[in-house]
C-alpha cells in the first residue's frame, strides 16, 4: 500500500510522485542532502547509466575500453562501466563518454531497450504508426525509431504534459527517468502498474503474428576467387561474355550447393580493374589485352554481386594496392596504366612490376579506385591481401631510397623501416575511415601473413611480416582499423614452427576491440599425403573451438581445389564441414538492430508466403522448423526479386511448426513469424 506522505517534499501532488516513491522505497533512487529530488533536474549521462548500472541486472555483452574523460577515480566509473559491458549505452566515435552532458529522452528509451534486448522480446509493430501517436514523430532521430515504437509497445514512454508529444530530443528530467526506469521494472515483471494518465498506451494491433525468438551457429565461410595469372576465373584470357558468365555461375552454384556464404573476388591484381573503371584499364585477365572490355559489353563485378546476392553470399572485392605488374615480360600495358601515366612511382622488382606505396601519388590512386568502388557497387567488403611491400628478393633493396630521402628532407624523423611501416598504416587507417564515412555497412579486412614476427609468439619461426613486409597487423588488430582480420595460416597443424593452433591462438590474444577473426586456410596444397583432407578437417575444427575468442569462421584458398574436388575437399565439405546452412556473424560494432518479421504469413499445400515486415530491404530469409523445445534452420532463402507488395515463397517437405524471419545486409535476423503447416 503506498502512503499518501512523501519521502520528498519537492515531490508531493507531482505528476510522477507516485513512481518517485516506488523507487525510493526500493532503494533505487535517492535524494540531495538538502532532502530534496529534484524531479525537474535534468539528467547526465553519468548519473543516467549509474542509476541503470543500479537497477538492472543483465550479462554482459562486450568488454569495457576505458572513455578517455572517465578517469579510473570518475565519481560514476563503476556505474558507466556496467551500463556500456551489459548493451545499454555506448559512447561518441571520438572515444569520449561525455558524462556531464544531459541524455536526452530518445537516448534513455533507447538505453533501456538495448540493455533489456526488448527487441528480441517485442517486435516493432508500431513503426508505421508513430505519427499516428506522436506529433512530433518526424523529429525522431533515424537510429532510434525502432527502439521508441518498441518503448512505446512496451509501456516505456511516459510525456507530461501533452502525451501527444514526444519531445524525443529534450533532456530527460529525474521524474521521467524515474517513471521510464519504473516501467521497465513493470515490463520486466519486477513491480505491479502505477496507475498515471501520461503512460502512453499504444493502441491494440491487428494481426499480428506469434513470434519467437530463434537462432542458429553463425560461421563466416569463404572463398578466394584469384583472377591473376587466370588461376580460378576466368579460366583462361579471351573467353567470351557468355562463357565468363557461364564459369562465375558455375563457381557460384559450387560454393551455394556447400552452404558457403562468401566469396573474395579479386577485382585489381596489378593496376587494372574487372569492372568498368574510369580510374583505371580493363584487366587483360579477361579479355586478353589491358584496356578492352568485354564483348558484348558487361560489368563482371555487378554481374558477380547480383549472382552472389541471388544466393546468400557477400561478395568482398579484394584489391592489390600496390603490385602493378605480375609479368613484365607479359602483355604490355594500356596507356591508362599507372606504369605508362606515372611511371617515376613504378619500380621493377624482380620479374614485376610495384609500386612505391611512400609516394602520394600512389596512395590517392589506391584509396580513390577503392572509394570508387564502395560507391558505385553493391559491396559487402573490401579486402586486402598480404601484399603491401613486396616480398623479398636476395640481394636486392627496394628501391625507394629517393622517396625517403624526400621524407627526411622535410623534417621526418622515422628510421626507412618504421617510415615503410607507416606508409601502410596510414593506408589501411584511411581506408577503413574512407570506407565507413561512405557506407557504413561494407566491411574492411585485411589477409595478412600468418606470422607476424618470428618469436612472437615463442617458438614460432618464419618470414617477418613486420619487418619485411612492412605490415604491422597487430596494430591493426589494436587500434579497430579493422572489421576482421583473416591471417594466413598456411600451414599443417604438425609444423611446430608455424603451428596452426599456436598462431591462432595468438592472433585472438591480440584483439583488444574484439574484431572478427577469419582463419586464412591452404588447401591448394593439397596432395593425398602430407596434406589431405583430415588436415583441413582438423584445422577448421580448431577454428570453431576458439569461436569464444571470436574466431568465427575460415576462407579457403583458392577456388579451384573446390571446384574440382580436388582431393575429395568439395565432398568433405559436403558432409562433414558444411552440412547445413549458416549466415555471417554479426557485428556488435556495426548496426545491430533488427529487421521486422514477416507479415501476412499464409499456407496453402504446404507452401508458405509472406511479406516483408516494412519497405526496408531485406537480404535473406531464414525458415526454421519447431522440433521438441528447439528450433532447426531448415534452410536460407534469397529475398529473390520482388517488390513491397509481392509475397514471398517456400515450400516445406514436413507438416510441424516454422518460423520465417528476415535478414538485412548485416546479418541481423528479425524475430520469427510462426505458422503451422499440417
């Protein structure tokens, strides 16, 4: 029975007295030492995640990295800590918290339904209706209006004194967070309804569908396609458009028939492009001679990105940023070539030709081709391989002696090896922030040589990548620079000197942001004797058993022993690797929201329909079956070409319970919609 005296003076005959009481009686909130509340205070971002830190109990999500305004002795540490482990508030891109600024109101709905996963519980059937309930629905900022209609379903949103508006961007007070913090605890079964007439009561929904909360292993399955020297597609120089087409489906349908759901298509191994570029020539891998394009006319990486989608798999575009010429006793260059347009900042090396990854002009040529692509194609990553300086020739120095003279001249300071260093990462730093500032949701990983330096870790010996090759991964890895790494082990897991599980072990030991780890694997070797398919059996097994670690998946090297069952390798993945489907893991770094389930689920002789949950697009359908307490992937379904109103379709063998949930661009699957199929 709640007393009619008040704990507060300032808070008798208050429109959110009641709840402030609650919650003082609980102990969750307090007072000034003056006895006051302070109801129309606003609320800080420090005091708003103590007080969350206080009241709700949740596992923890992901690690905390340090705010670099929250020192260790920061009054509201303990409590920022927590909120930011358990989900339920981040901080700015500038690793800044900003605890003394006021939260705002949409940012403490959205708080309380990330920290709480409603999304997971509630789907968001009253996205479409918010202007219906709030005025000011419009000043909703883009990344919050899931979580307020999944706030307002729940009961969360409480506007004094006009419940028609939202105020979404004013600061949150200590009443309203008291009453929005109340309300959670009611939604989470921990307190009985107060009553109040400014609780926004969303109007009843019409059929809408049971839900459920279903999911399966995630696994990153890859494959590169090498299109240099004609080593997996095209199958040789020349082919025409239907037969280059006719080999890209083939792999295509090869990788799909596996439940692969990647492929890591090189689009510019030395300077060109396998795709239609004003920045640079036509690859002579296609047609036979750099510059022409083929005939008839058509743009391989749209062709390979549409046939990808078509079949649940992400299609990375892998580039070479600095290599120009494989050959230079090959075919010779266009005139649009680097090596003809600059060839000052072109160096034989060896048999090839490189480029000199210190000069400017170098580098700009590498980020805009790359920005280039991002931009005008359906890309779900760009990669790079281990090729940043070249690999060593003996006795021979590159020769960038001019270049670094020049650095020296104006004032730097590095030694030639950590100036070569920088040079690369001050490429991949400007890659992956070029990339996000464009489109968030293309990823950017890195192939790098599987050992990083001899010794590290002990007993490892081999090529020094970092001294080397000038690639100093592990920063990588350290500073985010990444959304996944995938080093190269190439080799067998009974070579103590480069032992596979010792160097995956270390390079998840090196990950402080919690980037995806893709195990690069050589099964080209592959020969019936030392290498064979228990070999790649094993090492994928040891791949999945540091999933914990965020080792969380593997790509193979190359297409072509895939292709041709080399060894029986398309049999074991068959059946032992990849039996079933998966979809890529999700990112916690990127966008983790949702979609909405299907709507409009109908039956008829056991072929299921449905319609998108809302006009966003959606990348695939996943359908489960109901078997005893738990639910089986029974399969992943291209969203296929349809439009909003356009049902799509599965036929299932079984009579049983299914759930059909949607998949965006990021791998994040909506809630499933249930149907019965008798």
């Amino acid at each position: 029975m709640i007393s009619n005296s008040t704990r507060f003076p300032d808070v008798q005959n208050h429109w959110a007295g009641l709840f402030i009481q609650e919650l003082a009686v609980r102990r969750i909130l307090n007072g000034y030492p003056d006895g006051s509340f302070r109801p129309d205070s606003p609320v800080t971002r420090g005091e708003f995640a103590a007080i969350i830190a206080s009241v709700f109990t949740v596992s923890a999500k992901r690690r905390y990295v340090p705010f670099a305004d929250v020192p260790a002795n920061h009054w509201a540490v303990s409590g920022i800590k927590k909120a930011y482990e358990c989900g339920f508030i981040i901080g700015y891109p500038d690793g800044n918290f900003r605890p003394n600024d006021r939260i705002i109101r949409g940012d403490a709905l959205v708080a309380l339904v990330n920290g709480l996963a409603m999304a997971t519980d509630v789907p968001p059937d009253l996205l479409s209706k918010l202007p219906e309930i709030y005025q000011d629905a419009d000043k909703i900022p883009g990344y919050a209006r899931n979580q307020v209609a999944i706030a307002t379903q729940s009961e969360l949103v409480v506007s004094y004194p006009n419940t028609k508006l939202l105020n979404p961007t004013a600061p949150a007070t200590r009443a309203e967070v008291a009453v929005i913090v109340y309300q959670a605890l009611v939604y989470l079964g921990r307190a009985d309804k107060t009553p109040s007439n400014y609780i926004i009561v969303p109007p009843k929904l019409v059929n809408t569908p049971k839900t459920v909360k279903v999911n399966h292993q995630r696994e990153f399955r890859g494959a590169w396609v090498t299109t240099v020297w004609n080593s997996d597609w095209p199958s040789k120089a020349g082919l025409s458009t239907a037969q280059q087409q006719a080999e890209l489906i083939a792999i295509l349908d090869r990788l799909q028939a596996l439940n692969f759901n990647a492929l890591i298509l090189q689009v510019r191994p030395e300077g060109d492009a396998l795709y239609a570029s004003q920045l640079e020539p036509w690859s002579a891998w296609l047609t036979g001679t750099q510059g022409k394009p083929p005939e008839p006319f058509y743009d391989p990486l749209e062709f390979a990105i549409a046939q990808c989608h078509q079949r649940n798999i992400e299609l990375h575009a892998w580039f070479n940023p600095y290599r120009a010429k494989t050959s230079i006793t090959a075919r010779p260059n266009a005139r649009t070539h680097i090596a003809l347009t600059n060839p000052e900042v072109v160096y034989k090396w060896g048999n090839q030709l490189w480029m000199d990854p210190g000069i400017k002009i170098v580098q700009d040529r590498a980020y805009n081709v790359m920005m280039d692509v991002v931009r005008r194609y359906d890309i779900d990553a760009i990669h790079l391989d281990d090729y940043f300086y070249p690999y060593p020739i003996e006795g021979q120095t590159f020769p960038d002696s001019k270049t670094y003279a020049a650095y020296r001249s104006t004032g730097g300071q590095l030694s030639l090896s950590d100036w070569r260093r920088e040079n690369v990462n001050q490429m991949v730093l400007r890659l992956f922030q070029g990339i996000k500032a464009i489109k968030p949701h293309v990823k950017f990983g890195i192939s790098p040589f599987g050992i990083y330096r001899p010794g590290q870790p002990p007993g490892i010996n081999g090529l020094d990548a970092y001294s080397v090759l000038y690639a100093d991964a592990k920063k990588w890895l350290e500073k985010g620079w990444v959304d996944y790494i995938a080093p190269q082990l190439y080799w067998r897991i009974d070579q103590t000197a480069q032992s596979y599980p010792t160097l995956l072990k270390w390079w998840t030991e090196i990950n402080p942001q919690q980037r995806h780890i893709y195990v690069g694997n050589n099964i080209s070797q592959l020969d019936g004797k030392a290498w064979n398919n228990s070999e790649i059996n094993r090492q994928v097994t040891m791949t999945r058993n540091l999933a914990a670690n965020l080792s969380l998946g593997n790509i193979f090297f190359s297409m072509s022993p895939i292709h041709q069952n080399r060894q029986g390798i398309a049999d074991s993945f068959r059946n032992s690797l990849y039996p079933t489907p998966a979809i890529v893991p999700t990112m916690s770094w990127q966008n983790t929201d949702p979609p909405p389930p299907p709507r409009e689920l109908q039956v008829n002789h056991r072929r299921l329909s449905w319609k998108p949950g809302d006009e966003n697009p959606v990348r695939s359908w996943t359908v489960y079956r109901q078997t005893g307490e738990s639910w089986v992937l029974q399969g992943v379904l291209s969203a296929g070409i349809y439009d909003y109103a356009t049902p799509a379709t599965a036929t299932v063998q079984e009579a049983g319970t299914y759930a059909v949930c949607a998949v965006d661009r990021l791998a994040n699957e909506s809630l499933g919609a249930v149907i019965t199929v008798s």
